[in-house]
C-alpha cells in the first residue's frame, strides 16, 4: 500500500518496534493527525480469545466520560408512552411499525444507533438482514433493547460507546478526535480498556490483551504496552 508523505513524515518521529505508555501514545498520536481534518482517534484491541465460541465472546458498551467527539443520530422503535419518553430525551427519530418499509424498501438509514423496547423486537427483527450487518441490531447486552429508552439516549448522546470483536477477535473504537486534550483522550481509553478488561470471559485462557494500537483517521499506529494495562 502506498502511503502519503504526510504518513511517512509522521511515522519518522517514532520508533513502531517500542510499546509506549498512554499518555505517550497519545501525545504521539495527536502529533501524527495532521490531516486538514479533525481526526478520529481510535484504539484498536486484539484480545486472546476466540469469538467463534460464544463463551468466548466480548461485546458490551461504555460511555466515554469525554464523548467521541461525533454528534451519533438515534433511532428508538416504541410504542405508547415510551415514544415521547425517547422524544424527550433528545431521541432523533421514534416510531414504529411504520419505520420498516422506509428502512427495509426505501434504504433510509439516517441513524448511527437504533434502541428499541423488548415489545418491538419481533417488529426490529424483520429488519435484521439490513441492520444486521451494519451493526445497527439493538441488543441487550449494549443496552439498546431497554424499557428505559430514556436513559439509553442520554447515555448514548453522552458518549456511550458499544464494543465488539471483529472476526479477527479485534475490538475497533473511537476514543475522541484529534481536537481532545491528552488528558481527554487518555481518561476516555482507560475507561474504554477498563471495562473491556472487566468483560473478559471466563473461559478466555493465557494472555488476554495480546496488543493495543492507538491511531487516528490517517495516521500510523503506535502500539501500547499491555503488561501495564492489565
């Protein structure tokens, strides 16, 4: 893959064999997103476990005390009450039954999360073969199926962030943009890795963080040392 001068002139200042500290990786992280843009910041985890086992899986959600930096557009499917619940804790858009031809013939996908009460499931499920793999599937154990849809949005707009493995048993997330204080972003990725440490499977065997990446939109990543996370 051929790689940018900025990429290039940005992988010179540091050294890709060395695992760095946070607050280090950070720093040299925010120094290398010199895009004309505001970068994401994103950690990228390699857990040793394997997500083919369902005892072995990690999926859970967190809310970034600083946010990610992105304005996230929520969907909540309910019905009664609970749609001006969601409407008034600062849901984007609310409904139900109807929603699902929109989504499933029209392709409207405006949403970045979608949270629907346990009574709407059997309505959300006939969307799964489009949510599904886009990862916009409400699920319980990331607290998008919830009678409370209140809380849900606000912790979502706060800067709730959900976690999952790849098929290569990597987590990928946002931690901030390029725009945060090192603090920010620093106190956002502890928070991150504490609660992934906090879901590790019982049955997960030897060396559950096997590496951690920090890199922003564009730039090269800088590798952490794990022995001082866990």
């Amino acid at each position: 893959m051929k790689r940018g001068k900025r990429y290039l002139n940005a992988a010179k200042l540091f050294d890709k064999t060395a695992q760095y500290d946070v607050a280090e990786a950070v720093s040299l992280v925010k120094k290398m997103a010199v895009a004309k843009f505001d970068e994401t910041i994103e950690a990228h985890i390699r857990l040793g476990v394997d997500g083919r086992h369902a005892d072995q899986q990690v999926r859970g959600a967190v809310v970034l005390p600083h946010g990610t930096g992105k304005t996230v557009r929520v969907l909540v499917f309910a019905k009664g009450d609970k749609l001006a619940e969601a409407e008034a804790a600062g849901a984007d858009y609310v409904g139900g039954e109807e929603l699902v031809p929109k989504i499933q013939n029209d392709g409207w996908l405006d949403f970045d999360v979608v949270v629907a009460t346990p009574d709407m499931m059997g309505v959300v499920g006939r969307l799964g073969r489009v949510l599904g793999p886009k990862g916009l599937m409400p699920n319980p154990k990331a607290g998008t199926v919830t009678m409370d849809v209140a809380k849900a949005v606000k912790d979502i707009k706060a800067g709730k962030i959900e976690y999952r493995l790849d098929k290569t048993n990597i987590i990928h997330v946002p931690i901030g943009k390029a725009s945060f204080t090192e603090e920010q972003l620093v106190e956002n990725f502890e928070t991150l890795i504490g609660a992934i440490i906090k879901a590790k499977p019982a049955a997960a065997k030897g060396q559950y963080l096997r590496s951690v990446t920090l890199a922003s939109t564009m730039g090269p990543g800088v590798k952490l040392n794990t022995a001082k996370l866990s």
